[in-house]
C-alpha cells in the first residue's frame, strides 16, 4: 500500500493503515510535514465560517470528537507533548454596525447545532481585556480549539513510522500507474514503485501527478501568516484564546501569537508580500491596538489544498485500488482524524461509518464526463 505525500493527511492515514496491520509505504519530495501542513493555524473550527461549508459540519464534527484520543495516542507512541486546547473561539464585530453583521452572522448557524453565545461589549472585555474600545459585539463558540500544527504534523509522521509504516522522502510521485481499471503502483522521478492500493495525499499538488488531476482538481489558495511574540513584553499574551474579527489571532503556548491569514489564488507561488503581510498586521492592531508594540517573529505562506466547490475528495474512484484524502482546503489539521478513519474503514471494511457523501472522489470526474457529452 502506498501513501503519496507526508504531510498530515498522508501521515494520519498512513498510521491508521498501519494500525491496522497494513503494510504501508509513504513517499514524499521532501520532509515530511512541510507544506499546508506546517504553514496552518491549527484552529479547530467545527462550526461552518461560511455558507459553502456547511456540507463539512458533520464530518468536521465527527473529527473534531475524535481530536483528544487522536492526539493523546500520538503522544503516547511518541513520548511528544503537543501544544492543544480545546478552549473555545471568540468572534468579534467591531465598530459601527457590529450587531447587524453578527446577526448575519449568527444565521449561519439557525439550522446547526452549534449555538454560539451572543456576548455585548462588557462581557467580551471581561473576556478578553486587550480588545480594542469599539469591540462591540460578539459571540463565543464553545466547541472549539487549537493546535500547534506543526509540533501534530512531526509527532504523526513519527507516530505512523512506530506502528510499522515505511517513510521515504526525496521520492517525487509524477504519475499513478494502472492498467485495466487497477492500480499497479505509481512512477516516481526514480522508477516504478508495485503496489495493489494507492492513497492520493499529495495536497495541493495533487493536480499535477498525472492520472489524479481528473479526479482530484486541487487548486492551491495561497495564506499568509505573521508571528508575533507578545508575551516577550511584561503585559504577556494579551488573547487567552483564538480570537476572530477582520484577522484570526492564535495563542500558543511557546509565547507566539499567530495573525492569519490571507486567502489569494496566486498559483503554486509561495512568497509572502507587503500587501499581504501589512493588512494582517493592520487588522490585529486593530482588534488589539497593544500589539502595535509587540515583536515580528515570523512571516511565512503556505497553499491551502482547495477544490472547485472548496470540498474535500475523498474515498475510492473507478480504478480498483485507488483512494483519495485530499482537497481538505482550509480545515485539513481538523479533518486528519476523520480522514484517517474513513479511509481505514474504507480500505480495511470496504464501507466507512463517516458522513462522507458529499466529498466522494468521483464527483468532478463524473462532471467532466457529463460536459463532455
Ligand atoms: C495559512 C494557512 C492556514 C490554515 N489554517 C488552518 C486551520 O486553522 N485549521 C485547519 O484545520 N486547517 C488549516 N489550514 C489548512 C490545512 O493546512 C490543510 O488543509 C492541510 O494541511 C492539508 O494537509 P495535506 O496533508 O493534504 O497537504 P500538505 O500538508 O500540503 O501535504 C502534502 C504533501 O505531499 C507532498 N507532495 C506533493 N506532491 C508530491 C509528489 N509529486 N511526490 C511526492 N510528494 C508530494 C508534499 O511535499 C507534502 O508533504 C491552513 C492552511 C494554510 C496554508
């Protein structure tokens, strides 16, 4: 079994493979964990943040209750300690007309089960005393998280490797090899590579291994993320929790406070630039104007793994042995362990528990058919 791409989807699926007495080969260009994976927030976010992702709530639920046993297992087959809190998220509407765009808002959730908590101004700032004056309205949501992306993305390559997966990096995957509706294996820049069963996890790239693009038409949306390191000046960190408004605001617990994050469909470009860079700084100054003083540690980007109709692909298509777990776009840290379990089930039982109807990997190959006829 082959797992093409170590970032944390490939990872996760690859460790639930394992565990599940496979024998699991994961190839990557590089180091494993360096792409989407690495440049994330790690926000936990269940709770659709826009219209087009309500398809997602069930599933992003599901792997949101399988998060505590996910990680706790990962740090117990690796002895790491993870950086995660499951603590809530504060929106926040400021200035004028902050109620009206929070009653929008709060729309968005009529039909859910997700109640955020309507919060006026004197309760935000009883909750988050560094707000700026005109934080105005606003809403918590309980069931909510964070993660440190990075620290979850090595300790699950590792994990994986402990429980019998094979990782080998500096393996470019330029084409998955089939032959009369079943897969053979996939060809590298190095040679072929036999395998029964291929998972598609490449990301991004996915596109542009030949033989997944049709059914897997990833487009890379490009986020930027600054760093900033308050908690090096004597008020300390001055959010206690994710905080949303014109930009997301991090906490995490080596003193970094992450900005995020821009959403730019600029191709596989990975630079960060000064329009990017200075409306995220803009924007948290002006959710907390005391960050005005506070240090830039990092900048980076990174390409968020995003499809025509911003869902994931995931499960089995029209060739015997080939799967799909990619296209995750702006929630593949939440999705890893769903993900992982369904294709687990899938592979191992040939049918999966999870609600994974709408992300089926043979949609846009199906599409593309119809519009050809
Ligand atoms: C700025 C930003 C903020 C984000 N914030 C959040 C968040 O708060 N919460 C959340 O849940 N998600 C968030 N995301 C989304 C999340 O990061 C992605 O959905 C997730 O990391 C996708 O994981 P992946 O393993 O599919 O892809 P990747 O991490 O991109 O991994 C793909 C892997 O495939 C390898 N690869 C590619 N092509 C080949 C090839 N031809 N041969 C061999 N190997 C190959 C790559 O080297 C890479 O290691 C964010 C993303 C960005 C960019």
């Amino acid at each position: 079994m082959i797992v093409v791409g170590a970032g944390i989807i490939g990872c996760s699926v690859a460790r639930e493979l394992a565990r599940r007495k496979l024998r699991v080969l994961v190839l990557d260009r590089q180091e494993p964990g360096k792409e989407a994976s690495w440049a994330a927030a790690g926000m936990l976010t269940p709770a659709a943040e826009s219209a087009e992702a309500l398809p997602l709530v069930h599933l992003a639920r599901a792997s949101f209750a399988l998060y505590n046993e996910f990680v706790r297992q990962v740090e117990q087959t690796t002895g790491r300690t993870i950086d995660y809190r499951r603590d809530g998220a504060l929106e926040v509407f400021f200035g004028e007309g902050a109620e009206e765009r929070r009653a929008a808002w709060m729309a968005l959730f009529r039909d859910s089960a997700f109640q955020p908590k309507p919060l006026d101004a004197v309760e935000l700032r009883r909750m988050e005393p560094a707000l700026a004056a005109d934080a105005a309205a606003g809403a918590l949501l309980t069931d909510e998280g964070a993660v440190d992306n990075r620290q979850l993305s090595a300790a699950v390559a590792e994990a994986a490797q402990r429980e019998g997966a094979e990782l080998r990096t500096g393996v470019e995957v330029a084409r998955i090899d089939c032959e009369s509706g079943r897969t053979k294996g996939i060809e590298t820049r190095q040679g072929r590579i036999s395998a029964k069963h291929v998972v598609m996890a490449a990301g991004s790239y996915s596109t542009q291994i030949r033989g997944a693009e049709r059914y897997a038409p990833t487009i890379p949306a490009r986020g930027q993320m600054v760093a900033l390191r308050p908690a090096s000046r004597s008020f300390g960190m001055p959010v206690r929790r994710v905080v949303r408004g014109p930009a997301y605001l991090v906490p995490r617990a080596d003193g970094r406070l992450l900005v995020g994050a821009t959403v730019e469909y600029a191709g596989f470009e990975k630079a960060v630039t000064p329009g990017g860079i200075g409306r995220l700084l803009t924007d948290a100054v002006r959710m907390i104007p005391e960050l005005a003083a506070a240090p830039i540690v990092e900048t980076w980007s990174g390409l968020r793994p995003d499809t025509p109709d911003h869902l994931p692909v995931l499960g089995p298509v029209d060739v015997e042995g080939l799967w799909f777990a990619t296209g995750h776009f702006r929630n593949g840290i939440l999705l890893a362990p769903a993900t992982a379990r369904a294709l687990g089930e899938w592979i191992t039982e040939g049918k999966t528990s999870l609600p994974v109807e709408p992300f089926s990997a043979m949609r846009f190959a199906n599409r593309a058919q119809t519009v050809a006829r």
